[in-house]
C-alpha cells in the first residue's frame, strides 16, 4: 500500500470515529438579561402543563414543555413562579382541566385562587421526528431531526383576559456518520425533544416578562387580626419593609354591552398601608397609616 492511500484510508477512519454532533435552532432567539435587578415588587406567575394536540409523545411533551418555560421564568429573576405541583393541586380540587386546553376564565379563577398576577397556558400544535441523509461510494451521514411548533397565551388574572399570545418554532438536530459501513449508528435520542422544545420556548419569556410587567403590581389580603394586615407578597416577592401602599376593595364586575367581556371591576380605596415585617415563605404583615381597614379578600397596590 503506498503512502498516499494509507494516508486516504487513515482519514476515512477518521471520520467513522467522530462522535455525533447535536444542533439546536430556534425560529427566533430572545436574550434574557438576568444581570438586571427587581426595581420593584416581582409579579407571581403560574404556568400549566401544556395540551399536546399532537399524537405523538402523550402527555409526556405538555409536562415538559411547562417545565421548560418554568426553568426560564425563574432564571430570568423577574418573577415568583408557583410549583406546577401546586397548580395542578388546585385544578383537581377545583375539578378543572389539567391542561393548556382551560379557557381564559377557568385559568383566572385558578390564578384567584393562588394569589397570581398571570398565568400561562399553551399547547403543542405541531410535532415531528425524521431521518435525513446521504450515502456516496464511501461515506455515509444521517440526522435525526425534531421539529415543533408551540403556542403559549398569558392571561390576566384580574379579568381573564389574554395579555399576549404567541407561536413559535424549534428544531434540533443530532449528526452521526460513518465510511464503508463503519462508524456511529444510534438509536432515537428522547433529549432531542426537549432540545427542539427549549428552542421553541425560549423566545417567549422576554415578551412575557415585558407584558406582565406592563400590568400594575398587586397583591391580596390574605387575613386580618387585630391592628395586623397580612398580604400573601413579602420578601421572595421583593417588597421592601417600610413601603407604603394603598388598598382596594373590589366590587361587582364591569363587562362590555356589546361582547359581554369583563373589562374590569368598580373599586373603593380603603386607605393606605405600611409593610412593616415578614412572615412564611413570601407573606408580609402590613398595619395601616390612614383610611379603612381592608378586609381578606381585597386587593392592594403599589402607591401612585
């Protein structure tokens, strides 16, 4: 065998030894700043497994696809996220859909219900797996292929109405090859699913951030005793001691003559509040400057 042809052959073989090569594409990249701090107090967000209306995967890609936007809301800082375990508490005490299939209504009273500001529902609309490759004389490369399609809605806990809406698109790719029938053979990588997923996701979390936020800050009386107004928003919310706000009490709902669509409700300023400690996990305690005391139940706001 002369040189030139060792050198040809030890080259192919080469080749055959590479390891898989995975890519991920997603049909917009969003950047998340996670170096900015809170200005103010954080929203609380709850999102639901999502629907998958696809035949492949059950129940398996709506449990993740929530998990993956859940991943990205908490590292993005902006919010206090809810356990989907505990969302998924509520809806079968409630005796509610698990799914990104619930109306804007039912995912409000859920949102009521667990103090949120907004809540996120979504659904797979499009999924798909394929083999792509190319055989020559000595050579040989393939590629798995994910492609998917996901759509979220973010809906206003207040009055059910949808903050924002949104599709997107992921693709993941996973490379073998190999020469003369020799080289890297797998078998159908599962992590190409949440890498096509995160793909799909990930572009939507700096639009819900914004939107959320374009919404005003608010929290609940969760109890009073005595002199103490207790508020289910406290240090993991990031409300400072010391902060004044002012409470609300809310009435009878106002919706729209022509569609019958709740555009918001009458309100009673009570008077105004200062948080003065902590208490559990994220609650604060609150005693009044001046006005009415609030009762369990009303709402409280940022002071104007």
């Amino acid at each position: 065998m002369n040189r030139t042809m060792s050198l040809f052959l030890a080259g192919l073989f080469s080749f055959s030894a590479c390891a898989p090569s995975t890519s991920v594409r997603q049909k917009q990249t969003m950047t998340i700043d996670q170096s900015k701090g809170m200005a103010g107090p954080k929203r609380r967000i709850g999102v639901v497994d999502f629907e998958n209306k696809t035949t492949y995967g059950q129940n398996r890609l709506g449990t993740s696809a929530s998990d993956i936007l859940i991943t990205e809301l908490v590292k993005s800082n902006q919010f206090v996220v809810v356990e989907r375990d505990r969302m998924n508490q509520i809806m079968q005490e409630q005796k509610l859909g698990m799914s990104g299939a619930i109306d804007p209504s039912t995912a409000a009273q859920v949102g009521k219900i667990l103090g949120l500001n907004a809540i996120v529902t979504g659904s797979i609309s499009q999924f798909g797996e394929e083999t792509e490759g190319s055989e020559y004389l000595l050579t040989q490369s393939k590629a798995q292929v994910v492609k998917c399609t996901v759509d979220i809605r973010v809906v206003d806990v207040e009055n059910g109405r949808i903050l924002y809406a949104d599709s997107g698109s992921g693709l993941a790719r996973k490379h073998t090859g190999g020469v003369l029938g020799l080289g890297t053979r797998s078998s159908y990588d599962e992590t190409l699913e949440g890498d096509a997923l995160r793909a799909a996701i990930v572009k939507f979390v700096n639009n819900i951030i914004q939107q959320v936020q374009n919404k005003p800050w608010s929290c609940r009386v969760a109890d009073v005793d005595g002199s103490s107004i207790y508020l289910n928003a406290g240090h993991e919310s990031n409300v400072p001691l010391g902060k004044k706000l002012a409470a609300y009490h809310i009435g009878r709902a106002i919706k729209d003559p022509n569609t019958g669509l709740v555009l918001g409700n009458t309100e009673d300023k009570l008077g105004e509040i200062k948080v003065v400690r902590y208490f559990g996990d994220d609650g604060s305690v609150a005693e009044l400057v001046n006005g009415s005391m609030p009762s369990a139940g009303d709402i409280v706001r940022l002071m104007e």
